[in-house]
C-alpha cells in the first residue's frame, strides 16, 4: 500500500479537518474557504502518496482530495483550501511502485507506466534489492 494522510494518521479529512486545520485557521481569523485554483497532482515519495506546495512545503493526500499547506496554510491563495487529485492511472502505479522496496517507490506526474515498469527491469537490484520481482 502507497500510504495517504487517511492510513498515516487512521483519520478521514473531515476529522483531521476539524480537530486540526480549522482550529489553527479560527486562531487567526482566517475563514475557511475553498480556492477556485486548478487542482495539486499528488505524487509519491517514498511510498507516500503527497501534495507539493508552491511555497517548498508538502503534505500527505487526503483520499478526500482536499489539501492544505502546514508550512504557509495555503497563504498563496488567501489561506484557502486547495483540492488535490490522484492520477487517473493510480491503481496501476501503485502496483509497480509496489515492487520496490520503500526508499525507491516514488512517482512524479508525467512519468509513464512505461517508465516505471521499465525502471523496475533496468534497476533490479537497486529498486528491488532482494524482493521478488514478480510479486504484483
């Protein structure tokens, strides 16, 4: 399993949203809203399905696609809310990402299936080092 926010922290986004996120934003009198700004690309990093912020900070994906930077609280969109998506392909990269041992799962949007399969084949020993290769 790539992890998401939802199984790091065994939360949904509604109650991390409200225990966490809303309270901080209320402590400075910031509204929660939601940005009309084009959806974040999750990607993977070492087996994390995460969101990159504008600002250099990134979070863990909520399964609910909602995404909000605890570095800057979104402050490049007036503290609002973003949405995130996962790619359309995710079922699939995770399989392949699966594969590899934990340091080596991870996946930039634009990178193919293609890419990642043929990573996997070219790098065994370094991506895999001693997993079976043909464990899906």
């Amino acid at each position: 399993m790539i992890i998401t926010a939802n199984a790091y922290l065994n939360l949904s986004w509604e109650a991390y949203n409200v225990s966490v996120i809303k309270p901080m934003l209320e402590k400075y009198g910031v509204k929660p809203e939601i940005s009309e700004s084009e959806p974040l690309m999750a990607e993977v990093n070492h087996g994390r399905w995460i969101v990159r912020c504008e600002c250099g900070g990134a979070e863990k994906m909520w399964e609910e696609g909602w995404f909000i930077c605890q570095s800057c609280w979104n402050a490049g969109h007036k503290h609002k809310y973003r949405q995130a998506v996962f790619p359309s392909g995710r079922n699939q990269i995770e399989k392949l990402l699966l594969r590899r041992q934990i340091q080596n799962r991870n996946w930039i949007p634009g990178e193919t299936l293609e890419q990642l399969d043929k990573e996997n084949e070219e790098h065994k020993e370094e991506l895999l080092n001693g997993l079976d290769s043909r464990r899906n």
